[in-house]
C-alpha cells in the first residue's frame, strides 16, 4: 500500500467534508482475587512465570472452570451499562496461534455474550451523546512478550522473545458500542470521553483497579468516514492498544485526518488493524483484515453453560452503588459548585479526592480549591497523577482544619504540604518538627510589633492619622519578624491598636 | 470431488503443519473420501433440531473467587525447549496480533 | 461364583501352556489380589514383582507399555504393606497392581500420549484419576501405548510403535487403549485404565477378550487426561473379569470441582451389581441397525447366541430400531476431529515438548509448523486437518453445525430406545482383532471398528464389552455390548455379571486361557534367553 506516502488532511478542513463514525472496544482486567478459569492468583509485577498452574499455562490435560465472582463482576457492569442480560450463554473457543496464548485458542464469548444492548450517556462541551453498547462479554487475557534484540522492545526485528504468562487467564471484560456516528468534529472528545465515563463507572462499581498505565483497562478504537451527507458509512479501521485518555483523543484524530487524505487523494481505506504510534500520534498499518484469520469459533466443550438466575441478577442490581453520573449531581449540589468548577474536578480527576477530603470534614471550597490548585501543581511538577501523590484525602481536610483553626496561615500550610510529601509524617507531626504553628503567644506578637512601630516611626505615624492601608507594611515587617509563623490578621490588628488606629 | 489439494494446503497453514508435497497429495485423496462420507450428516439434520454441544446436561458449574496454590516458576518452566531470565524463550514472532 | 478364577494352573491346561512369569501371582484375579493382600496371604511388594518380573519377561514381545516404573510401583506397595501392618484400613483395591494409559499426567513418569511431540515429557501434576489410584493404594506399575493422542483402533498410530495381541502377536489389541488391554490380557497387569472416545475402551477389550467400560460421560474426571474430544472422552477399567472391572469403575469415578462437566452424583453402584448376576425380569433391546453387513459371521454367531442366552436365563428380549445410529460414525468423524484440531494446538514447541528448527533465524510460526509436522503422525494430522475444515467459516453450519444435530437425534434414538427396554445390547465390533499393518493406510476402512461403540458416546451414556466366546472361524474372542441410560451403569454389570457367569460355567474354564499367543510369548522369551 502507498497510503502512507500521502499527505493527512488537517483536522478542521477533514471534518468539514466528511462525518466520521467511531466505535470502541474496551479491555477491562477484572479485579477478582484468581484467575478466570483457575485458583492462581491474579498479580502485579510478580516474578515472571510465578503466578501460573497447570490450567493458566494451558498444560495436557488441565480444564477450567469459571470464576463465579467474574460472572458477578461481568453482569455488574452489564446492568450499570443498562444491558439485557442473557438468561442462557456460552463461552466460546477462540482459535488462531500465537506464542503469548498458552492453548492456542482463547477461551471468549462469540455470539452469545453474558451482557447485550445497553447504553452510556457522556457530555462533551455541553452536547449529550447516548453511546449505545453493543455487548459486554468475558474472556481470558493472553500472557505478554518481551521482545530481545533489535529495535528495543519492538515486535519488528527482533532476535527472539521471552513470554511471561502471569497475565494469562486474567478474567478480560470486553465492552463494545455499537457505531457511535453524528459526533462530527467532536469524535475525538467524545472517544475520550466515553472512556472516562467507562473509567470512572467502573471505579464505581469496584470491579477493576481501571489503571489505564497498567494496562487493566485497554482500548482498541474503530474508525471510519465518510463524505458528508453519504447515506453509507465508511470502510473502518481498528486502531489496537491506544492506552491513555490522551492518545484516544489523538488517535481518533490522527485517524481521521490520515483517512481524509487517502479519501481526497483517490484512495481506498483498508479494512484493517493500526497501531497507535505514542511517540508520534500517528496510527500505523497492521495485518490487514482481508488476510485475517478464520478463528473457527465453537461452543467451548471442557464448560457447560451458564444461565444465571433471574434472582442473582436481580440481587447483584440491588447491589449496584450509585453510579458516577448520578454521584455527579449531587455532590455538585451539595458542595454549591459550578459547572465550570465539576468539569475541572474531573478533567483532573481530583472529584474522588475531592469527595473524600470533604468526607474527611472540610469544606468543600477549600478542599476543591486545594486539589485543583496547590495539589495539581505538585502532582504535575513531579510529572505523576493527582491520586499518587504522597498525600490522603484525610491529610489534607486535616491541613485545611489547621488553617481554619489559625493554627496555620496558608504560607505555613504549603509549608506542611512540603513536609508530608517528603514523607515527614502527618500534618501534626510536619507542624510539630517544623515548629510551624503560627505564634499566638500575645506577649511575643506584642513584643514584635512594639519593635516594628519603634523601627518604623513614620509609618506608625500614618497609621496614627488614619492612613490604615499603611499597616500592611509593619505587617510585612512583623511576618518577617516571626518568620512568617503569625497569624496576618491578628498582627494587623495588633499594629493597629498599638498605633492608636481604628479606635 | 468435495476438496482441492489447494484447500488442504491452506488448512495445513491454518493448522500450522509444514507438510511436503507428498503429504499434501497424500492427505488430500483421502480427506476427499472421508469429507464424502461424513457430509452424511447432511442428510437427516433437519431445521429445527437442536444441536447438542454437551452429552452431560449441566448449567452454572462455577467455583469460588478463592486462591489455589499455582506452581512455582522452577517447574512451570522445567519442560521448556527454551528458557531465559525466567521466562519461556521462544523464536521471533512475525506478526503482531 | 462371578469372577472368582482359580488360578490358572488350576483351570487345567485347556489354554495350553501357563504364562511365563510367577503365573500364580500373576493370574489371579484384582479381587482376590486385594483379598490376599488385606488379609496378609499375600505382600503387595510380592505382587508388584511378580507384575514387574512378568512384565520384563513379557514386554519385549507384547510392547504393552511405553514407560515401566519399578521403582515407584514398588515404592507404592511398600507403603500398601506398611499400611496394614500398622492396622490401618485399606481400599478394596489397596495392593493391586495397574496400567495406566499415557494419556493420564503423572508427575513421577513421562506422559506422552503415544506422541513424538510429547515424547520425554514429565507433567508437574497429577491427574484427579491418578491421584485416586495411588491414594486408594493401587499400583501403578507404568504407562501403556496407545494409539497418538487416542486416535485409532489398533495402536498402530502410536508413535512408538503398536502393541501385540496376547491372542496372536500379529494381530493389533484394538485401540486406542491397545497397551492396556494387551498388558491385561498378558497378565502384566491384572486391572487396566483407559479412555474411550469413539470406542477406545470397547473394542480393545473386545478384541482381547476383557471387560471394559466406558461409564457415563462425566462420572469419571478428565481433569489431568489429555484432551482428544473434550465432549466426549471418558475414562473406564479394563479388566479380566467383571467384578475387577467394577472395583476399579467404583474407585476411579466420582465428582471431581476441577472438571467442570463432571456430574456431582453419587456413582452407580456397579460392585454391587457385578456380584448380582441376575438379568431375570429385565427388558433387553436388540439394536436392530448395529448388525448385518459389514459383520463377520463368528461375531454375530457369538452375538446371538448371547442374547439367546440371555433369554434363558429370564431376560425379555425384543428388537430395537434406532434409525440415526447409522448417521454417528460421519457425525463422529466430524466432532471429534474438530474438538481435536483445537484441543491439539497447545503442542507448538513453545512452552513444552518437542522444538524442531529453532535455528535463530526461523519465526516462531515456522517452528511450530515445522514441529507438528514431525512430531504429529499421519492420522493425527487428518484429524487437525479434517477439524479445522469442519469448524471453518464457510463450513461450520453445513459440517459441524449438521454433526451436532444428528447428536440430538442419537440422544433421542436413546431416549425412546430406554422407554422401551432396560438396556441395549449390541457387538461391541464388527469384526475379531484384524492384522496388524491389513488397515494401517485406509483411515475409512479403521474407522468402522468403531461403528457399535461411537453411540454411547455421543450420547453420553454407559456402555460395556464383555467377552462372549470365540469366533468359531478364527478363535478369536468376540465383544459383547450392554448399553445403559446415563447413571444406570449398574445395569452394565448386572448383564455382564449374568454372561460371564453362565459363560464360564458352560466352558469351564476362563476365556483368556485361549489365548494362543500367551504361547508364543513363552516361545519368544524363552527363544531370548
């Protein structure tokens, strides 16, 4: 193919000719205790090959059996995501060879999935999209290669690979909407969005740790276009692994825009599977569909059906919290926050650490203002996310206590902030090793501002005739004084009655 | 004739089997015949019958969410035509899946 | 008195000369093996040699095993004898030697299911069987043939070459569970382990005139069995006698939680029936497709006669038509093939067994191809190939989809069938143990030994073959089958019991002392020494 060589269409002018149609598919690693069909713990970062047994390794002879807890988990999400869900079902052998999947067959659902037919809403720059969802199915993860010799870790070129198979057996939620087509030039936020929305339901539902960076939570995301107007869609491609908000938003982009080119060159698109480049956010060709492989699907016989009760699934309804849109509302009404305010919360993801300072006893201004301010900054000069920085939800309604106390001043609480991110200890501990209480011993302010009025006669002077404004200076002498350990406002105050002022 | 020799070739790809060309003209008679000779099945399985897919009629065998010991890496990894820093090695895979 | 042999030399010369080997040991029966050992007569130490000796003797000529394990069978008996010394109790079986088939993982002895790909493998686990055994004190004397991946009826597709007839060394022991049934019928062991997919336990015990079951699917865990076709492989006892037979059936079933399509029932209880060897008052249906062309004459002479036996002896018995069995050999020959080509995909070279061309430069999709190329054989490769078509695309619903419909039918045939009667009854298989090599390239002419048995396993019910004499034309022994709705595997044993008795009371002596290659073993041991 010689698509490559041509030009991609920016953005603006691509969506100006022609309607995109997306569609997502959604990896979610279950956070179940074992695997999908076998008793091996399900691990993070173990040693390699240590977190396997017969079962997951896929040896003669071994069978599986279903993890009850991930059916429970599946039909979960299904009824959050607001599925039918089947009354009788199968998995299914998924069958084609590759090193990374112990049996050569992945053990999947094919055409009779546990969830079908639900719905998600998302909101994109005030538009409501109602993404529908196509099914919600349970498989099993493959294990994962390491690629040795050239280009460094690349696939391509390499000498040889070495396969860890802990994440093998894995339970793998697969989420699929149905096309999502009308969201013109805000494809790419509406991509994006879902998936956050996806994320945050999930969180909800405690059902998976959702760490896209951890590759718990994966998308492949299905691209067409098609001249506006057209009544037909566009031939898609498959754009595999795009693993953060970020590159889902730019993989949309970049897809759209390297389609429009082809398109306005006289090209055909191929049906067929893209990798999202992260380094350049441009999506490069796969296998193409039309080699694709049969994958001789077939009711998987070492399982016997499943038909999960109609009381089960009306129990695990029952049991469903309140999900993330509806928490939304009302957090926003109970904290008196703006639209504007909320959109920032969750663009930064700071609503849970929010909720959970403000569950912790401060108020919510105060602690939005903390997070989204203060935190974010932290977080983004140490180049992590909001939620890994070294400091809880509780230690942080602790510090606005302090303040609201005037047992701190704000320059003294970032102050603490320094001391807990540096893993000082407490908020209390960092104020007591730091000796940064702010000095309310009367006799020591006392002492301070008498000196600051003796150092500074005409200033006092202006105080004296009025000029209040002009305390703000002894005040500034008297911080500096105490090392900034004074409380402002009772200073000012101070300075005033000594000078006479304000009576 | 119910198969090609160019059919079997691409079923021995599809099964990964490298087999000569003599293999190939071999197995292709007589997967001729034995295709012939099952297509029987055709003859009597009527719309509207059930497939049956399990002798045992059983539903819902499900076990608990609860932990059993795996092996260790040692005897995960002792069959292994290849193995390196604990992991199965194997030849350079061409095609990404 | 069913299956209460005397022993051998006590029979009284009708089969010619007694086996080579410690014969007093090594005729007996399991019954009475697990008798003289509980009651202190006899050590299983004592046993296992005998066993051991006897199979030393013997193997070079009957090729019944892949791999002999000494050392752990006697290691097993020891702790039998230990056991009861120290007064604790012991299973009916404790002490009894066995074969197991290579197709069962063991984590003390290699597992290579007749296979070049597998050949040196040593599991890490045991299977749910195989634990059962050696907890019930069995002995494990080894690993038998078998045809490749349990594909065949003659032992002829294992990799390592086929094993011999006890009746004649140059006929085949039946398959896939040929090294089995040939070690029973040798008296290398006195209880044997096999499975039975399409007849795999049947007719090997048929043509070497034992007994063996094939009990309900999923009354016997697979949990550790190399998968053939998973819907429809069943493990069962092969034995010399009935009553053997169900001892061993009792030990080995049972619900296993790691095999998902095992049943949680309680098993049938077929030792009980064994020793109730009474068919009067029980309806017995004569399956009117599984006779006529096709059949050599002694079987069904023997056949007939059997049931006419029955009869006398206050069965009723009436002719059953069950129009789809004449459609479950295509419709097996698609299910099984297809199940096979993907439960046969893990040997890729990658995480175990054979690697063939890995010379740095090859891809990984070359080395497994060129590694099932030479590490699978002929039949098994028809297999992969005729399953991989059958499941394609383009070819499921007319193939596959077709197959599982005449399933339904089989089942319904069963079901209207055991309306009528209490069990069906039928050859076991058309013809006497054939020559070995007369079949070996014409895959259509092999797979009609399984035309009686593939029923029954479609369906998922028991069945059983018991030997009902010799075929007057060529002495060869002749199979018997009794088949039994889905749990009633009792019944089996019941009708069994019944022939067996009657049957060695007529003749007077047991069946297996026919056995003329049981001569040419002493002639081929004593020529080797």
């Amino acid at each position: 193919m010689t698509t490559t060589a041509i030009k991609p269409v920016p953005f603006d002018l691509a969506t100006s000719k022609y309607e995109p149609v997306i569609g997502l598919e959604t990896h979610v690693e279950l956070g179940t205790v074992t695997k999908m069909f076998c008793g091996t713990p399900v691990t993070f970062g173990a040693e390699p090959n240590s977190a396997v047994c017969p079962v997951c390794l896929g040896l003669p002879g071994s069978l599986p059996v279903i993890n009850k807890t991930a059916i429970e988990y599946t039909i979960k999400i299904g009824l959050a995501l607001n599925c039918s869900i089947a009354s009788w079902c199968r998995f299914a052998r998924k069958n084609y060879f590759y090193p990374d999947m112990p049996k050569n067959f992945q053990i999947s659902q094919y055409d009779e999935p546990l969830c079908t037919d639900g719905w998600l809403e998302v909101e994109v720059d005030g538009h409501e999209f109602t993404i529908g969802i196509e099914r919600v199915h349970l498989e099993e993860d493959t294990g994962k290669s390491m690629h040795v010799g050239g280009a460094t870790g690349r696939i391509h070129g390499a000498d040889y690979s070495l396969v860890d198979y802990n994440r093998a057996g894995i339970p793998l939620v697969e989420i699929v909407t149905k096309p999502i087509p009308g969201t013109a030039a805000l494809a790419p936020a509406v991509a994006r969005a879902y998936v956050a929305e996806l994320r945050d339901l999930l969180r909800s539902l405690d059902v998976s740790d959702v760490r896209m960076e951890q590759g718990s939570l994966r998308c492949d995301v299905n691209t067409s276009i098609a001249p506006i107007g057209s009544p037909d869609w566009g031939t898609r491609t498959e754009t595999k692994n795009v693993n953060s908000l970020r590159s889902i938003e730019r993989a949309v982009r970049s897809e759209v825009e390297r389609q429009a080119g082809v398109l306005d060159a006289g090209g055909r698109i191929v049906q067929e599977t893209r990798h999202f480049q992260e380094d350049t956010g441009a999506t490069t060709s796969g296998r193409s569909k039309e080699e694709a492989q049969d994958y001789r699907y077939f009711p998987e016989p070492d399982l016997v059906p499943m038909a999960p009760a109609r009381e089960w699934v009306e129990e695990i309804r029952a049991s469903l919290p309140e999900l993330p849109a509806a928490r939304r509302v009302r957090l926003q009404a109970q904290w008196g926050l703006s639209d504007l305010d909320m959109t920032a919360l969750r663009n930064a993801d700071a609503l849970d650490l929010v909720a959970e300072t403000v569950a912790a006893g401060a108020p919510a201004g105060p602690a939005r203002n903390w997070w989204l301010e203060e935190l974010s900054r932290r977080a983004n000069d140490a180049g992590i996310e909001l939620a890994a920085l070294a400091i809880s939800p509780a230690q942080v309604a602790r510090i606005i206590e302090l303040v609201e106390q005037g047992q701190l001043n704000n320059k003294l609480a970032r102050v603490v902030v320094d001391g807990v991110l540096a893993g000082e200890g407490s908020p209390d501990e960092v104020v007591a090793s730091r000796n940064l209480a702010v000095v309310t011993d009367t006799s020591v302010l006392a002492a301070a501002v008498d000196e600051a009025i003796a150092a500074n006669p005409d200033i006092a002077a202006k105080i004296a005739d009025g000029k209040i404004a002009a305390a703000g200076a002894l005040v500034g002498v008297v911080m500096k004084a105490t090392k900034g350990q004074a409380d402002a406002a009772s200073v000012r105050e101070l300075i005033l009655q000594r000078c006479g002022a304000g009576n | 004739m119910s198969i090609t020799r160019d059919e079997v070739a691409h079923l021995a790809k599809l099964s990964r089997l490298a087999l000569t060309e003599d293999e190939l003209d071999h197995f292709a008679g007589q997967l001729d015949v034995i295709i012939g000779a099952v297509a029987r099945v055709q003859e009597v399985a009527a719309a509207g019958i059930p497939p049956t897919t399990h002798a045992a009629e059983l539903v819902n065998v499900f076990r608990d969410d609860v932990v059993q010991a795996p092996l260790d890496a040692q005897a995960a990894l002792s069959q292994a035509p290849a193995a390196e820093q604990d992991r199965f090695r194997v030849p350079r895979i061409l095609t990404e899946e | 008195m069913t299956g209460n042999y005397q022993k051998a030399e006590g029979a009284g010369g009708a089969g010619g000369r007694p086996p080579a080997g410690d014969a007093a040991l090594t005729t007996m029966t399991a019954a009475q093996m697990a008798k003289a050992v509980a009651d202190g007569e006899l050590s299983a130490v004592e046993l296992a040699q005998a066993h051991l000796d006897r199979i030393e003797l013997t193997d070079v000529a009957v090729r019944a095993f892949l791999h002999v394990a000494p050392e752990a069978a006697l290691a097993a008996a020891r702790k039998v004898d230990e056991e009861r010394a120290a007064g604790k109790p012991l299973g009916p079986l404790a002490g009894v030697p066995l074969v197991l088939k290579d197709v069962f993982t063991t984590k003390d002895m290699p597992t290579t299911c007749g296979s070049k790909i597998l050949a040196g493998w040593q599991p890490p686990y045991d299977s749910t069987i195989t634990k059962r055994l050696r907890h019930a004190g069995i002995v494990i004397l080894g690993k038998s043939n078998m045809d490749e991946f349990a594909m065949g009826s003659s032992t002829e597709n294992s990799a390592f070459g086929p094993s011999r007839n006890p009746w004649d060394l140059k006929l085949i022991p039946g398959g896939s569970s040929g090294g089995s049934s040939a070690a029973v019928a040798a008296y290398q062991a006195p209880l044997g382990i096999g499975t039975d997919t399409g007849g795999s336990i049947r007719q090997p015990a048929a043509v070497c005139g034992l007994v063996g079951t094939k009990p309900t699917y999923g009354g016997n865990s697979r949990y550790g069995v190399v998968a053939f076709a998973s819907s429809l492989d069943t493990p069962g006892p092969l034995a010399r006698t009935v009553l053997d037979a169900a001892l061993l059936h009792e030990v080995m079933s049972g619900h296993d939680p790691a095999d998902s399509t095992s049943l949680d029932a309680p098993v049938p209880p077929v030792v009980a029936a064994a020793r109730n060897a009474d068919v009067a008052g029980l309806t017995i249906g004569v399956v009117s497709e599984l006779s006529g062309e096709g059949y050599e004459t002694g079987v069904l002479t023997r056949f007939n006669e059997t049931v006419e036996l029955l009869e006398s002896l206050g069965a009723k018995v009436q002719e059953v038509s069950c129009p789809h069995f004449t459609y479950a050999l295509p419709a097996y020959y698609l299910i099984a093939p297809s199940e096979c080509s993907s439960n046969l995909a893990r040997f890729d070279a990658m995480r175990y067994g054979l690697r063939i061309g890995d010379d740095g430069e090859a891809s990984a999709e070359d080395v497994m191809s060129m590694t099932r190329a030479v590490g699978f054989g002929a039949e098994v490769k028809r297999r992969i190939m005729l399953g991989t078509y059958a499941l394609s695309s383009g070819y499921y619903d007319a193939y596959y989809g077709k197959a599982q419909q005449v399933r339904t039918l089989i089942v319904r045939d069963f079901d209207q069938a055991f309306e009528q009667v209490d069990v069906l009854v039928s050859p076991t298989t058309p013809t006497t143990a054939f020559p070995i090599g007369e079949r070996a390239d014409d895959p259509m002419a092999m797979y009609l030994a399984d035309l009686c048995t593939i029923p029954s396993d479609l369906a998922g019910n028991a069945a059983i073959s018991v030997p009902c004499g010799v075929a007057p034309e060529n002495g060869l022994p002749v199979g018997f089958q009794v088949m039994a709705p889905v749990l009633a595997d009792d019944r089996l044993y019941r009708v069994a019991a019944a022939i067996e008795t009657a049957l060695d009371q007529r003749r007077g002596y047991p069946l297996l002392t026919q056995a003329r290659g049981l001569d040419q073993i002493a002639d081929v041991t004593e020529a080797g020494r």
